[in-house]
C-alpha cells in the first residue's frame, strides 16, 4: 500500500489564528483504500487541519497535492467540486426543510415539461416544456434508496428537524455518501450515534473504502478508532506528531502520544475507592439537596422518582433516547411537566421555567452547545458572567472589572484554553467551550449541577479534567446528576446510577452495582 | 495589538469613513455645502439641516437597534409617528388663535404614552404571542395609519400654537433644539444598555434565544420592553415631524421612515441577525442617509431620480462593511505589494 502514490498528500500545513498557532508545519497523507484516523486532544489540530483540507480556512503555507496535483480550495464548495466531501461534527443541514431536500440541497433532480403544471397553463403548454423544475418524484424515490442503503427507513418527506440527532447525522452522511467523492471526511460522526448505529455506519465505512474511496475518519472514541481505521495520524498543539499503522500501535501509546504522558488508568478506581469510604461514612447525616416525587410529562418521560444528597454523583445511565436528557429538562423546568413535584433541600419549589429553577439554586448544561449553551458572539468572560448577572437581577450591574476578575478566576481554576477572557467564545475548542458552559454556573455557585453529555465531542485529555472537576465539586458538597452515553464514564464517577429505558426510569444502582456490566444487564433485563 | 489594527476593528470606523468620504465629496464638488451663516442668533447652512432633519431618523434608530439587536424588527415606527402626531395634534387643536385645547405639555404627553402603548402591543405580539416580528409589527404597520386617520379625522390639522414649533424649529444657543433631544435620549439609552446589564442580556437573547432562556435570562421581558421603547422613540420622532411642519398628516407623516431607520441601524454596524449592537454607530448611519439626501438635493439632482443615487451609495457603504469584500480588497493589495 504504501508503494503507491497517496491520493492526497499535505505537506508542513501552517495556520495561525490570532493568538493561537493552530497548525504548524503538519504533514499528512491520505492513500485510496483506507481508513484513516486523525487523532489528537482539544487543540490538537484535527478540525484545523481538516477545515483547511475543506476550504473553510486557507493555510498561512504548506501545499496539498490532490492525485500529485496541487490544490487550493477556496470554499468547501470548491472542495466538494475536486472531489472532497465532509460530514461535521455539528449537523450542517437544514432542520426546516424535508429529509430529501436535505439530501438533494442544490442537486435537485430536475426535470422538463410534460404534467399540468402552473407554467404549463400560464406559457399555453409550449413554453413549460423548456421551463425545468424540480421533480419531487424523483427525489423522493432517490433519497429513500439512499437512505437504505444506510438501512434507515423513515419518511423522506418529513421535516429533518422531527427526526433524532442520530437520524441527522445518518442523513448528513447520506448526503455526501450520494455526492461522488474521492475523500470522505467523517468528523465525530458517531458521537452522537448509539451503538447499533455505529455498527450500522461502520458497515457503509468499511464497504465504502473497499470500493475504494480514501476516508478520513476523526473521533474521540479510541475503540472506534481501532476498529475502523487502518492508519492513524497523531496531532498535539497543533503540531504533527507521527503517522502509524493502527495495528502496530497499542492503545496506551496512542494515548500516551495523544496526551504526551502516561495516562494513569487505576487513578480512577482508587478515587472512587475513597469517595465511597467517605460516603458510607458521612452517607448517613448527608443532607438532601433534591427530592423529586412522580415527577413527569407525557409523551416526553414517565413520571419518576430521584434524590440526591450533598457530595453526591447521581449517574443518569441508559441508551441514547433512553429519556436522560428529557429527565434534566423536566428538572431544569426547561418543559413543564403535568404531574409531580419537586423539593429543593425539602422545600417544594414551583420550578417551570430554567430561571425558577436558577434561583432555586440548580445549574444545567446542555447537552447541545452549540444551540443551547454558547454565545459564540459574546466573549468568553460575558459567557461565564451571563447566569450570575441574570441571577441578579438587570440592575445589580457587575462591573466590568469584577467580571473579568471572576472570569479570570473560573478561566485558570478550569484550565480554559483562551486567549484572554475578552476572546469570543465562538473561537474556542469545543472542550474549552464546555468548560465556559460550567462556568457560567460555577459562577452561581448551585447547589445543584446537571450536567448533559458534557464529555460529548471532546478529547480524552479534556474529558479527565472534566470527570476530576467532577468529583471535586462533589467533594466540596455540591450535588451533581451527570449524564453520559459512555456508561464507562458513568461507572467513574457516579456514587449512585439511575438507570433510564424507553423514556422510563426502570432502577436505580449503588455500592457494588456499579459497573458497566450491571448497567447492561439491567436494561437487558429491562424490568 | 497595534493601535492601527484595534482601530481597523473598530465597528464604528467603517460608518465614520462613509460619512467622512461623502463629506470630502461634497467639499470638493458642491459649492458653499460648508458654509455657515448666523442668522438671528441662529447658525444656518447645510450640515445643521442635516442634524435638524435627520433628527427623527436618529431618534427611530436608536429604538430600532436594541430591537435588531434582539434578532427581530419593529416596521410600524413610520406608522407610530403619524399616530403620534395624530394626537398631540388632536390635543392642541387647529385654533387660529395658536391658543391650545389643552395644555402642550399634556398633549405631547398623551402622545407618547399612546405610542408606548402602541409598542407594548408590538413586545406583547412578539414576546408572548411569539409571533414573527415582521408579521407582528405589519400589523401596527398596516393599522398605524388607520389609527392616526381616526385622530386627525382624515383631514392634515395645521396648528398654530407657537410654543409647540421649539420642538422641530426651536434653537438653543444657536442649535436646534431636536439635537439636544436626540443627544439625551442617545445617553441615557447608552447609560441604560452599557451601565445595566441590560445591554448584554439584549445581545444574548439576539444571539442564541435559547440558550439566554437557559441561563436564567427573562427573554420574553426583555424582548418586550424593546420593542416598548422603540414604540416611545418613534412617539418622540413623531411629535418632532409634527412640530417641524405644524401639520399632522395622517397619511403621510413618516411614512418609509421605517426603512430608512433600519438602513440606519445596518449603515451603523449592527447585523440584523441579532446581537451585538452599536447605538453611536446607528446615528451615524442616520446622519449618513440624511448628508446623502442633502447632497443630492444640493446637487440639483431630480428628485426622481434621487433614490437611484441613494441606493447606489447604499450599496458601496454596505459593501464597505462586508468582512468578505474587505478580505477581498486586502487581498488584491498584499498581492500588489507582493508584486512590486
């Protein structure tokens, strides 16, 4: 394989942002055939360097030779046109337009003449055999053969929006998969995918490169990793660190190249060995924090029950449309749920609206930054001071120096990666992202923190710090209900699991229930 | 940073230079355009009609920005001024005499708590009712007129009380006095946005509703007190109109002003997909549309033909502030530079 020529190949790719060296000097190579895996923590450089690939960024220097020819693409379009297609981490489509306009979005299949068209009447019938228009027919056929290619049956002429983020995603790759393509670049496709989904893409993956289709394939998942790709490339800081054969690289040197140090596997289990020493100790005088009785709204979640106590990690576990995100919602007073109620530290609070549940001293992150979380227009200290500022009210105005000492202080506490705190949020990483979205919260200083998927989409490095901020704001007696699709990161950190299924909380898990192993048995089971 | 490159940032450099460059303009080509004249202890020429008639331009725009800002538009503010001047109009009455039905005062008043109310109706349509701005405030676009027709009786009410005209024809210390309106109430609504957090809460509702909604900001109130406000700040430009030509024309009382208020507020650097927004810079776009119309009228231009002329520096002005354009121009000197 490697005898032949590549059919992409970058050579010292060097982009600067202001501020922040983003690549320097990177190389990459791309053969047809293969599976190739870019990988590298928040920053490393993979979305820069793909972006670059793709037209949305040109590179300060550097060349790429596409087929030993050099390219220049100005736009993703003009990418798209040489052969380069790309699935983003974010859904790019339009969630207000149907499935199959979506697939067919400025390629619609056209046709002329022949039917009772308005044209038709108004030119007299001569003229409307000349006017092309679009033939919904056609597309609608086309887009379901795509689609079941990818074996999803759903209704095409549906607006996208009503369908699951999985499905989404799914049309998003149907979309570039029916435009031919020379280099398919699959960024976090599966991150939001449960995991016959993911089986279910790698399958079209895998089919995809033995035709002969050259993949370049970007995710934080190692084990997607291994078992898709045949070829990694490893970034860090935006420098490049080598090229390996997948199969000739353990996992732990992979990380320890990724993170440039050993990573440090039994961390974890002694941590969680002492937190729950402490709380059997303390578990017994530790106070309540939230107490949710049948609590529910139809069509969205079956009333539950929940509690969580002082120091206390309350794992949300189940499968993706389980119900986990919907329960945070019902919590968060984001919908109103018609029956049951909820009591914080005992006392019965009216929580139906995110600001009820705020002053109640309860913070949530969504599990959606980019349309429920970020400001990507304001600066990064504007973001972390918005919910403290709101909890006080328009007219209790923090000055601006105090908004930046307390960003300041949130900005170095939390390790946020940022120019300075005058930096529009927009720019940053979406780890570094996540952690403004705490911070706007730890700035409240909650009681009560929700956390929806907040190790979605971001690297392994990012996501330890994110599971050790964890648990030391348990440890200092905050109450957390943390919800991840990674059931391995639910085990880490959680003292009690709530297992969720179908949109309803079928048990609950504690002392030595928690593994991945019980987790799985029990939504087997199913009870 | 270098001092250059912060000023090259600078949202209100780009609006300053359009105003700057048609001022150059009209210094080399149109005779006397500077010329300034004290005439009974008032200063007289171009540049102060342009202040003086640009006034309610100013005064909408002001409004019309925090609404843009919050990612929506208010189109009835032309309409608000006609119901405004309908009833103050109404309230000091067409006596001959100049003598008032009621007092001045109360008149302009009632105004103004009328045209709050008319932007209560638009924020109530829009926050609650959650409506689409545009549809929500066509309304008041459409039925504006008709309310005001209903004051005036469908009759232009000429008055004659004199104390009325200091609004749009008074001076202070050699100035109109509109500008020391519009100057008041460009402060206190810059002290109230960027002294309160108001301000910020008003770009994160424009930017991403939902995630303002989330992070415990009452969107709704604030995106109903906006649209309240710039129901005040075309109640205040109608009773300017009104007093400019001591008429009150149901009809044709501000009418397109709505347009040349939003122009305003995009000349001035805010975009209309919400979010942060510039208030000085507003102004300036004001003054922009006003110097533009002077010129071309100074210019003997047919006034037929004046919107073409309009239009055209429009479009050079928004070309100016496209961050693409601007890429583009940079681009073709750092190659000419390359070149040499």
């Amino acid at each position: 394989m490697t005898d032949e020529m590549p059919v992409l190949t970058m050579n010292k790719i060097t982009k600067t942002f202001p501020g922040v060296k983003a690549l320097s000097s990177v190389d990459f190579r791309l053969f047809k055939g293969e599976v190739h895996a870019i990988m590298g923590q928040n920053g490393a450089g993979k979305s820069t360097l793909v972006k670059v690939l793709t037209g949305v960024h040109a590179q300060d220097s550097g060349e790429i030779l596409l087929e030993g020819k050099p390219i220049r693409p100005e736009s993703p379009l003009a990418a798209q046109k040489l052969g380069i297609s790309t699935v983003y981490q974010e859904i790019n489509l339009c969630p207000n337009l149907t499935v199959a306009e979506n697939i067919f979005a400025g390629r619609q299949p056209m046709r002329r003449g022949r039917g009772r068209s308005f044209w038709r009447f108004f030119f007299g019938g001569i003229l409307s055999l000349f006017v092309p228009r679009i033939d919904w027919k056609e597309m609608t056929k086309r887009s379901e053969e795509i689609l079941k290619r990818l074996n999803i049956v759903i209704d095409v002429t549906q607006i996208l929006s009503s369908y699951s983020i999985a499905i989404q995603q799914l049309v998003a790759i149907a979309r570039v998969l029916d435009i031919s393509s020379k280099i398919l670049i699959l960024d976090e496709p599966t991150s939001s995918l449960d995991e016959s989904e993911v089986e279910q893409l790698f399958k079209v993956v895998r089919s995809l490169r033995d035709q002969g289709l050259a993949i370049i394939f970007i995710t934080h998942f190692l084990d997607q990793t291994y078992q898709i790709s045949d070829r990694i490339t490893i970034l860090k800081n935006g420098e490049f660190v080598g090229e390996f054969q997948a199969k000739a690289l353990p996992k732990l040197d992979l990380i320890a190249k990724m993170l440039g140090k050993e990573l440090s596997e039994f961390s974890y289990a002694t941590e969680r060995d002492q937190r729950k020493m402490t709380a059997t100790s303390a578990g017994k005088d530790a106070k309540n924090l939230l107490t949710v009785k049948n609590l529910g709204l139809r069509g969205s979640i079956a009333p539950f029950d929940l509690e969580l106590d002082e120091a206390e990690v309350l794992g949300l576990a189940g499968l993706l449309g389980s119900g986990r995100t919907e329960m945070a919602r019902l919590i968060f007073g984001i919908d109103g749920a018609n029956q049951g109620e909820i009591r914080v530290r005992g006392k019965k609070s009216a929580i139906n609206s995110p600001r009820n549940a705020m002053m109640a001293g309860i913070g949530f992150c969504s599990e959606d930054r980019k349309n429920e979380g970020i400001f990507s227009d304001l600066t990064v200290r504007e973001n972390i001071i918005l919910a403290l500022q709101a909890k006080n009210g328009v007219f209790k105005f923090i000055s601006p120096r105090r908004q930046l000492e307390v960003a300041d202080e949130l900005i170095k506490s939390l390790a946020i990666v940022t120019a300075s705190a005058n930096s529009m949020a927009g720019q940053l990483s979406g780890g570094n992202q996540q952690k403004v979205m705490l911070a706007r919260w730890l700035a409240t200083n909650p009681a009560i923190l929700i956390l929806d998927e907040p190790t979605r989409g971001i690297d392994v490095g990012a996501k330890l710090e994110i599971m050790e901020l964890i648990l030391s704001l348990s440890r200092r007696g905050m109450g957390l209900i943390f919800i991840s699709s990674e059931f391995e990161e639910v085990v880490r950190c959680s003292s009690r699991i709530a297992v969720l299924k179908d949109k309803v909380k079928i048990a609950e898990l504690d002392g030595d229930d928690i593994n991945e192993t019980s987790i799985m048995r029990t939504i087997a089971g199913g009870n | 940073m270098t001092p250059l490159k912060s000023l090259g940032r600078n949202k209100l450099l780009w609006p300053l230079v359009a105003l700057g460059v048609l001022l150059l303009f009209n210094l080399l080509f149109t005779p006397h355009f500077f010329r300034m004249e004290i005439k009974q202890g008032h200063l007289y020429g171009n540049l102060i009609d342009i202040l003086k008639n640009g006034a309610p331009i100013m005064l909408l725009a002001i409004g019309m920005t925090l609404v843009i800002a919050t990612h929506g538009i208010d189109i009835s503010v032309g309409s608000v001024v006609a119901i405004s001047s309908g009833v103050v109009a109404l309230l000091i009455g067409g006596d001959l005499k100049g003598v008032p039905k009621y007092p001045i005062l109360v008149a302009m008043a009632a105004a103004l708590v009328v045209c709050t109310l008319a932007g209560m109706w638009n924020g109530m349509l829009v926050s609650r009712i959650r409506m689409q701005p545009i549809i929500a405030t066509l309304i008041l676009f459409v039925a504006g007129r008709g309310i005001a027709m209903v004051f005036t009786k469908s009759m232009i009410i000429w008055l004659y009380a004199k104390p009325f005209a200091l609004l749009g024809q008074g001076y202070v210390l050699g100035i109109p006095f509109s500008i020391y309106i519009v100057l008041f109430i460009l402060l206190l609504t810059f002290i109230f946005t960027r002294r309160t957090a108001i301000g910020m809460f008003i770009e994160a509702v424009g930017i991403n509703p939902t995630a303002a909604r989330f992070s415990g900001i009452k969107s709704q109130n604030i995106i109903f007190w906006v649209y309240t406000f710039c129901g005040l700040c075309a109640g205040i430009a109608g009773l300017i109109v009104c007093s400019t030509v001591m008429s009150a024309d149901g009809n044709n009382a501000g009418k397109l002003f709505e347009l040349d208020a939003i122009l305003a507020v995009v000349l001035g650097g805010t975009s209309l997909n919400g979010g942060k927004f510039y208030l000085f810079g507003s102004v300036i776009g004001a003054l922009i549309i006003q110097t533009l119309t002077t010129t071309i009228y100074a210019l003997g231009v047919p006034a037929d033909v004046a919107p073409v002329v309009k239009a055209f520096v429009v479009w050079a002005v928004c070309l100016m502030q496209s961050p693409r354009f601007r890429a583009r121009i940079v681009r073709v000197f750092a190659r000419r530079e390359l070149s040499t």
